[in-house]
C-alpha cells in the first residue's frame, strides 16, 4: 500500500509538471476565447491537483505514524503470529505491520489506512487525457478525489485488554463483566463425603490384646445447595458480586454406642436446610496481559453468618455432653452456615498461550472468632463454650483450560485448602489438627449464544478430609 501511495504521488507529480508546462505554452498564445476558457479550466485543473498531493502527503504522514505506533506495541513477528490465520502466503510479519497486504486484502478495504485508490483515471494518465474528457468534469471529479482521498476505509483493531475465558472450575471466575452489562447466574451445587471414625476405649495388656470397647462410627453427609449470584461491570476493569445460597444437607451416622454391650449397629439421621451465607466480592483487573505477562485479577470477598450455625443445632444430649453418659452426642439437625464473619482476600492469575489458558488462585481466608458462644442440648440447656476462633485457611489452585472450538472449552485443575486448627478460649481445641483438603477438578463449557453459557464441573477429593465428590452446574445469563 505504501508504494502503491509513493507511486500515485510520483505520477501525480509527472502531470502536474505537464500541465505547468501546458499552461506555460497556452499564456504564450494569442488570447483566443476558447484559448481562454481551456486555459482557465487548466488552472483550476493544476489547483485540485495540487490540493490532492497535499492531501496524499498528509495520508502518508499519518500511515507512517500509525506505524510507529504499532511496531511500539508489537513486534512485526508477533503481530504475524496472531494473524497468522489472516494474511495469506508470502506475506512476512513486518509487511502486516507496515500496513501492507495481498490484492485480496487490499480490495477488500481492510488494511486500516486511508483509500487512496480512488483516484479517477484522469489524474494518474496524465493531463492529456484528463482534458479530453471536458471542462466541467474537472472541478467535480477533484472535489470527489480529495473526498475520497481523506475518507478512511477502516481502523486498526483494537488491542484486547481483557483476560480469554475459560470453562470455570474455581468458585473465582476470571473473566469481569463488561461495563454496564448484568449476569444471573444460577447453579446447584451437590456434595457427597464419607468418613470412617474408630475409637478404643480402654487399655492394651500387651500388643493386640485390648481390654475396653472399640466405637466405630461411619458418618455420610450429602449436601445441595442452589444459589443465584449476580455480577455487575462498573468500568471494564471493576465488577461486583453478591451470591445469595439455599442449603440443605443430610447425615447418616453408622456407630455402635460406647459402654454398651451391644452388637447392632445403630444409624443416627440428621438433616437441615435454609439460608446459607451471604457473600459479596469485588475484583478488579490490575493489569493488561499479553502472550509473555499473565493477567492479574485482584478481588475480596466477605462472607456473612446469615446461615444457621453449629451452635444453633440441638445436641442429642439428655445432660451435658461433657461427660455425657446418656445420648450419642450428635447434633439433631445440621447447619447450613459457618456462624462466623469471615473475609477472603485473593489473586487470579491467567496466561494465555495458544491454544491453552493456564491460570491459577492465591487466596486467605480469616473467620472472626465470637465472644461467650453457647450450644443447646436437648432438654433446653445452654452450655457455655466460651471463645471460638476458627482456623484460617490458605488457598491455592491452579488449572489449565482449551478451546475446543468457538463454542466449547474444556478445563482441568487442582484445588488445595489447609486449615488452621480451631481454638477455645486461647487454647488449640482437643482433637483440632491442621488440614489439608485436595481436589481435581474437570471442567466443560458450552456457549448457547451470547447471553446463554452452560458450565459444569465435576470434583473429586484427594485426601480424606476432602469430599469425596463435587458436582457444580452454571448457567450464567447476561443482560
């Protein structure tokens, strides 16, 4: 394109001097009245033709701007690389950068730079055949020619500041939502564990010979829980979240009772449901990646108590369960919330490489502890507990996603939480111990169209302290 303009001006510049020269000879001439007019309708000719090098000039002088521009962006290899797909054979990564194309491309209009194709036939044959064509299509066909020559064609794409998206296995996505769009999200969420608890109670004599009774309690807890969150883009890289959960889950406990004789397994049900807790993220994008620097998304979330807590759940104990002789102990329904404040500050990470997406979550969570915290037994008593501080808990997952085409994608990942061991008045609670909680995660995406997406994942647990399996289905609607 450029030397196509260089030529356009060359010749351009050739007439001009012809037609100086004509008009040169023509004031020699006797003034004749057809003379005259010729004459006349050759300095306007000059003029419009002088008013289009100054136009093309000033065209050449933004191309080489515009230039400057993009090779400061990019690099000619680069930009080849992610236009692979649209030039054709033979054209190199710096012919792209500097605006030029194939015939195809040039014809149709694509290139980002201004038309300077339109130039009527008259102006680059020359002034002899521009003359032939009379008088009065001069004026009109230069003022067409500058028109045409200032009109741009097209604009060069804009450079994507946004991260790729992905199919979602994490509970943070990656992807904010445009500015001033809404997205619903509805989704259900089902869990299933499974734990196996044995207790001796007694003493060894010597090895395998126990004098005592042994408790063996086999406890299956299924959960379910369908919420609807919203997100909202404030600027395009700030958005905010509110998720609002509906729980119920359901326990099965398998146990034989301590300090009885007896051998029949005896099976304990619990169940409960409600509100769960309320939680509210904001993120905010912190920068613009590329192929060689991941995007960073900075977010925190809150997450309330409006759920129903542990403490609140009566225990089956007909005295206190400290030393409780009477009753198993377990709670007679379960809870649908943690009944602590907490707050999550984190860090999403995603680096696009065609054609996978890796990406990755640092997060912490802290629970505020509660002061004077009491739990119910069954006959109306509060037992007094005291202070309860949670345990903190680190996160860190990471993943890799692929398109599979402009519809699907496919994920897979691993999620690891370690739990910080909880305390009663200052001390580490008897039997409270650090966890570590693993998963592998697999998910798949399908985009329905532009407002409709399906996300699914499936989770299973690595260690036994995880849930033995996760089941997560989205369907994000934008608005």
């Amino acid at each position: 394109m450029r030397k196509r303009s260089m030529q356009g001006i060359r010749q351009a510049g050739c007439s001009t001097l012809l037609l100086l020269g004509g008009l040169a000879h023509a004031q020699n001439l006797p003034d004749e009245g057809p003379t005259a007019a010729k004459l006349e309708a050759l300095k306007r000719e000059v003029a419009e033709q002088a008013a289009v090098l100054d136009a093309m000039k000033r065209s050449m002088a933004q191309q080489e701007a515009t230039i400057r521009e993009l090779r400061s962006i990019v690099g000619a290899d680069a930009l080849a690389n992610k236009r692979g797909g649209q030039r054709g054979p033979g054209v190199t990564g710096a012919d792209i950068a500097t605006g030029a194309a194939t015939a195809p491309a040039a014809a149709s209009g694509n290139t980002g730079l201004p038309n300077t194709r339109n130039v009527p036939v008259n102006q680059a044959q020359g002034p002899a055949q521009g003359a032939a064509q009379g008088p009065a299509q001069g004026p009109a066909n230069g003022s067409t020619t500058v028109a045409q020559a200032q009109e741009p064609v097209g604009r060069p794409p804009e450079r994507d500041t946004r991260p790729p998206e992905i199919a979602p296995i994490f509970d943070q996505p990656g992807v904010l939502t445009p500015p001033g769009r809404l997205v619903v999200e509805p989704a259900f969420q089902y869990g299933y564990s499974s734990n196996n608890r044995v207790a001796l109670v007694g003493y060894t004599v010597i090895p395998a010979i126990l004098i005592g009774l042994i408790d063996v309690r086999e406890v299956k807890t299924s959960t379910y829980v369908a919420s609807v969150a919203f997100r909202y883009g404030i600027t395009k890289r700030l958005e905010i979240e509110a998720k609002v959960p509906y729980v119920h889950s359901s326990g099965s406990t398998i146990s034989r009772e301590v300090f009885t004789g007896t051998a029949v397994d005896n099976v304990f049900n619990s169940s409960g449901s409600g509100l769960g807790d309320v939680e509210a993220t904001l993120r905010y994008q912190l920068n613009y990646g590329n192929d060689r620097m991941p995007y960073f998304v900075g977010w925190l979330r809150y997450k309330s108590n409006t759920g129903k807590s542990p403490f609140d759940v009566v225990t089956d104990c007909v005295q206190r369960c400290i030393g409780n002789t009477t009753g198993t102990g377990l709670p007679l329904g379960m809870p649908t919330g943690t009944g602590f404040h907490a707050i999550q500050p984190g860090i999403t990470w995603l680096l696009p490489t065609d054609p996978a997406v890796f990406f990755g979550t640092f997060s912490y969570l802290h629970n505020f502890g509660r002061d004077n915290v009491s739990r119910t037994v069954l006959n109306g008593q509060k037992e007094p507990l005291g202070k309860i501080e949670p345990g903190d808990i680190f996160g860190f997952n990471f993943g890799m996603g692929l398109a599979l085409n402009e519809r699907a994608s496919f994920s897979i990942g691993y999620d690891q939480s370690i739990i910080w061991p909880t305390k009663q008045n200052g001390q580490t609670v008897p039997g409270s111990v650090r966890i570590t909680q693993g998963s592998l995660l697999v998910g798949y995406s399908y985009r329905f169209s532009d407002r409709y997406t399906l996300n699914i994942s499936v989770g299973a647990g690595l260690t036994r302290d995880t849930p033995d399996l996760q089941v997560n289905v989205r369907l994000p609607i934008t608005f």
